[in-house]
C-alpha cells in the first residue's frame, strides 16, 4: 500500500537512529514500490512479488 511506503523510509532511518542499521537487512516491494524507492529510501532490497522476495531474501543470509 503507498501509504506505508514513508513508514518504511522512517522504519529505516530509526534503524540507524539507534545503531542497528548494519545489523537488519531492510526488504522492500510490491506493488506501489520500485528499485527506485528502494535505492531512494537505503533498503538493502527490492522484490516486485513474493516468490521472488524469497529468493532474494535466500541471497541476503549468504
């Protein structure tokens, strides 16, 4: 949903408010979000559905 996408710029930015950005990997996607939101707001990934949120995800824990 787009009225969630600036929670997720704000969920980011506490991350790094409390020294734990380099700790959580921050996925992204879905409809409303792109590659470009993604790169905008620092998450670590963009999936454009669930299946391949999945595979990206597998590619964040090696």
């Amino acid at each position: 949903m787009t009225t969630t996408m600036a929670g997720q710029k704000d969920v980011i930015e506490m991350l790094k408010e409390q020294g734990m950005r380099d700790k959580v990997k921050v996925m992204v996607g879905g409809a409303p979000a792109t590659q470009n939101w993604a790169d905008k707001i620092g998450a670590d990934c963009y999936a454009e559905n669930a299946s391949e949120a999945v595979a990206k995800a597998k590619e964040l824990l090696l």
